[in-house]
C-alpha cells in the first residue's frame, strides 16, 4: 500500500468515493429517531444551564465544544466546484483589504509610515544631480502629506511628515558636498517649498506648531549652508574687478629741451620752433595757433618759454648841464 494522496485522476477514484458515501448514509447518518433524541438531549443540558445565577466562580454558560471533523457530502464528478467563485471573492476582499489597511497604516502618523520614509532611501540614485533631483521631489511630497493632514485636522499626520520633511532637507543638504550644480537644485526646491511652509503655518493646528517651525528653520539652515557653499561670482552675485590701461595726464618734460646738443645753448632755437612763436618765413608775421591735443599736454606743460627778442641797445640820453644862478 502507498503513502501518497489518491488524487481524481487515480484509477479507481470514483469507485472508491461511491463506496465511502454509502458507507456515510448507512452507518453515520442518524434515523430521525436519533436525531429528535440528541436535539432534545441539548436544548434540556441549554436550559439548565441558562437558569443558573451567574457569579465570579460560576462555570461558563457555554463550554468549549471539542473538536470534530465533518466531512461534508459531496458528489465525486463537481466536488467542491460551488465554493470556487466564493474562494475567489473571499480572496479578493481579503487582499483589498490587506492593500487598504495597509495604505491607512504608511500614511502620515500611521504605523508604517516611518518604514515607508526608509524604504524610499533603498531606491535613491546614489549621488549628483540625479539624487538631488530625487530629493527634493521627496521633500514635496512629505509638504503634500503634511496639507493633506492640515485640511483633515490630523494633528499627528501633521506633525510626522513635517518632522520628516526636515530630516529629509538636512540629508539632502548634506549629501550636496558643495557641487555647484547639486546645490543649485536643492536650493531652488528648498526655497520654493519653504514659501509654501510659510503659507502652511498660518492654518496649521496648534499641535503642529512647534513641528512647522523647525521645518522652517531646517529650510532656512539649508539655503544658508548652500549659499555659503557656493563660488564667488554664481548666481550674478560676485565681485569682478578689471584694470584698465592706466592714462597718465603729467608730462615729463625737462627745462633742458630735447633738442641736439648744439640746440642746448641759451635755447633760442627752442623759440624759433615754438608753434605759438613761430612765423612765416620772409613775412615778419606771425603764423596760425596751433592747439596741443591732450597727449601733448603733458609734453608740453614743462617745456621752457621762449626767450624774448633781445632789446636793441640805446645810448643814454645826456643829462643837462645844471644851470648856475651865478654871473
């Protein structure tokens, strides 16, 4: 004889089933006489015990019935082909529920929803602007649950996201290391969330309170950090210094002219090159005033006057004889 289950597809199978339930409606179904008696038998052990006075040593009214099996009838060709579509609906209903409780356990102050904030970090990229990009949309998403909760007067949804939106900056603002560009995301999701915190904390419950401001804070401290952390000169803020090419207005000129060496005399040569004294040749007048542009300004501003034409001499006039009063 073997061990193994007879399943339907075994010879015999049928024979054997046909067998057992004839053997069930002979032997193990009762007569009505039999039933009437037992019915009897339990509605009289019912009674008695229902009248009764119940007190603290009394025995239970009911006592734990022992366990049976009961083989339930059925034919060999359908089984149990009716229960089906119910294991099927039980079976659903059983899942949705088990997805709907646990959707109510991992939302905001829920059970599972420390959990679920973890289970979030296991999926992150694992740095740069990818990572950031999939912070900030973290960060979002606890500000989503944290008005959801606000609108619903859940104080203690409120509170946990909040609380968890402010760890969720301070990693964020960690893990950036000072790269520009993973800085730059973070800061402008931080700053646009924390315009929306400020709106929050005029309806958010009492009990909130203390949790909305620490997230502020937390944003605050991050964009300070991040701001600190950025280059001289991003974001149009730095200072850039350029020197020109340096124009000098002073003249170097010397008194000593720099003419030849037969022209450093008594520097009447100098006059007669003079533009302001010069003359035409030949004529005896003098010639157009020539203006020095403002490069030769500072030529110019040094250079000795020129000599005036020397004065002819003249004989002094002789003095009169005084004249005597004497004869």
């Amino acid at each position: 004889m073997h061990d193994d289950a007879m399943t339907p597809d075994d010879p015999g199978f049928a024979d054997i089933a046909r067998r057992l339930e004839a053997f069930g409606d002979l032997r193990l179904t009762p007569t009505a006489e039999t039933a009437a008696r037992m019915r009897a038998e339990v509605m009289s052990v019912a009674n008695r015990r229902l009248s009764r006075p119940l007190g603290p040593d009394s025995e239970p009214a009911v006592r734990p019935a022992t366990t049976s099996f009961v083989m339930a009838r059925r034919s060999p060709a359908h089984g149990f082909g009716w229960h089906r579509p119910f294991a099927v609906v039980v079976a659903a209903a059983l899942a949705l529920g088990a997805v709907t409780g646990a959707t109510d356990a991992a939302r905001a102050g829920g059970p599972l929803y420390e959990p679920r904030i973890w289970a979030e970090t296991l999926t992150l990229p694992s740095s740069g602007v990818a990572r950031a990009t999939a912070e900030v949309a973290r960060i979002e998403a606890r500000l989503v649950e944290a008005r959801a909760a606000v609108a619903a007067g859940d104080a203690v949804g409120a509170v946990a996201a909040l609380v968890a939106y402010a760890d969720i900056v301070g990693e964020a603002t960690s893990a950036s290391d000072g790269d520009p560009a993973t800085s730059d995301v973070i800061e402008v999701g931080v700053g646009r969330q924390l315009a929306l915190l400020t709106k929050l904390a005029g309806v958010v419950p009492v009990q909130a309170r203390a949790a909305i401001e620490h997230a502020m804070a937390s944003s605050t401290n991050a964009l300070d950090h991040l701001g600190a952390d950025a280059p001289a000169g991003s974001n149009g803020q730095g200072a850039g210094g350029g020197a020109g090419p340096a124009m000098s207005g002073g003249g170097n000129g010397s008194g000593a002219g720099n003419g030849p060496p037969d022209d450093r005399g008594d520097g009447s040569d100098k006059a007669a090159r003079s533009p302001k004294q010069s003359s035409e040749p030949g004529t005896g007048q003098q010639g157009p005033k020539v203006e020095p542009n403002d490069k030769d300004k500072g030529n110019h501003a040094a250079s000795p006057k020129p000599n005036a034409a020397p004065t002819p001499n003249v004989a002094p006039t002789p003095k009169a004889p005084p004249s005597s009063s004497k004869p």
